[in-house]
C-alpha cells in the first residue's frame, strides 16, 4: 500500500514539474515595478495613464445616477480628482477601503474636491451592491458605491480586484494600477492637491 501511494506522490510530483516548466515563471518570482505597458498617444480615448476616460454612467446603492462627466470641468457637480477603486468584497479590498477610508480621505478633505467611487463589479444588482456595502459597513457619504452590473465600466477600464483609477478635471486618467500600499495614490492626490 505505502509503495502504491509513493508511486501516486511521485507520479503527481511530476506532473506538476512538467506543468511548470511550460510555464516561465521568472517573472512571477522575480517580479518588478517596471511599468511594461506600451506606449499611449497622449489625449487619446482609452484606460491608460495619458489617456482621456471615457464617459460612463452607473446606477449607485440609492438607485441613482453617477455620470462621470457630472464631476469632470464644466460637469454639474465637478472635482478635482475622481477616484474609482474596483472591489469584489473580499477581506484584501475590504482592507484597501478601510485604508482610503482612515488614512487617505481625511488627508485630503481640506485640499480640494476628491469623489471616491466604489465600482462593485461582482453582486450582479444594484440592491445585492446595497446590501453588501451595507454588510461591509460602507452606507457613508465618504464613498459612493456603484453597481457595476454588466461589468461594462470593469471591461472599459480593464479592471480587476483592487485596481484603482485616478482621474483628472479634465478626464485624464493619472492613475490605473493595483492599490498595493496606497502609495502611488497618495503621491497623485499630493500632486494633484498641493498643500
């Protein structure tokens, strides 16, 4: 029995091996904070650093319209910078939220005008969105949440759990990366809200 079950550890040992070596796992062990992302024509329409976002409109938690263009220059209800922060509810982007949420917005509330916009992109309804948010604690004015619910603004901006997006009055996107520390935020915001 032993010699049938050291076969088994061994037979799945390499098939693991031969698993792994098709894959190049270099760059997942080795990783850098080398921006490889190609190069984008400054203005363009698109989600990338430099480029200009394009108009959305998502239903929040109250079943109401949030229109980017209405917090852009010359929008309705316009600010500085527009931070959207995709979640899927998990304790890492709970964790992310908690961080804007203590650490980050009050940092910034005397520096300007900072719309932070949750982009639920997992629930699948506008009341599942409410329900969760509520359930995470997140019924606050401090953050508008959104339902994301055919992932459309998910695909435009190529999301992912914890990415997060800083725009401009202008539209320019600033930021579209993983939240990581917060850093990179706050060093936008910084430049962006100068003291």
């Amino acid at each position: 029995m032993s010699c049938v079950k050291t076969l088994w550890q061994l037979l799945i040992l390499t098939l693991l091996l031969v698993g792994l070596s098709a894959c190049d796992i270099k760059d997942d062990l080795l990783p850098s904070d080398d921006d490889e992302r190609g190069t984008v024509e400054s203005g363009s329409i698109g989600n990338m650093p430099g480029q200009i976002a394009a108009d959305f409109t998502l239903k929040n938690i109250f079943n109401n319209d949030f229109v980017l263009s209405d917090h852009l220059a010359g929008g309705s209800d316009p600010a500085d910078v527009v931070v959207l922060y995709f979640t899927m509810w998990c304790p890492i982007c709970t964790s992310h939220t908690d961080h804007i949420y203590t650490n980050i917005i009050p940092q910034f509330s005397s520096r300007g005008t900072v719309v932070y916009a949750l982009i639920d992109y997992v629930s699948g309804s506008v009341s599942a969105t409410y329900n969760i948010a509520q359930a995470n604690g997140y019924l606050t004015p401090k953050f508008d949440i959104l339902a994301d619910v055919d992932q459309a603004i998910y695909n435009q901006f190529n999301g992912a759990m914890g990415i997060t997006i800083v725009i401009d009055s202008d539209g320019t996107i600033l930021m579209n990366e993983d939240f990581r520390s917060g850093e990179t935020l706050v060093e936008i915001l910084d430049q962006q809200l100068p003291l």
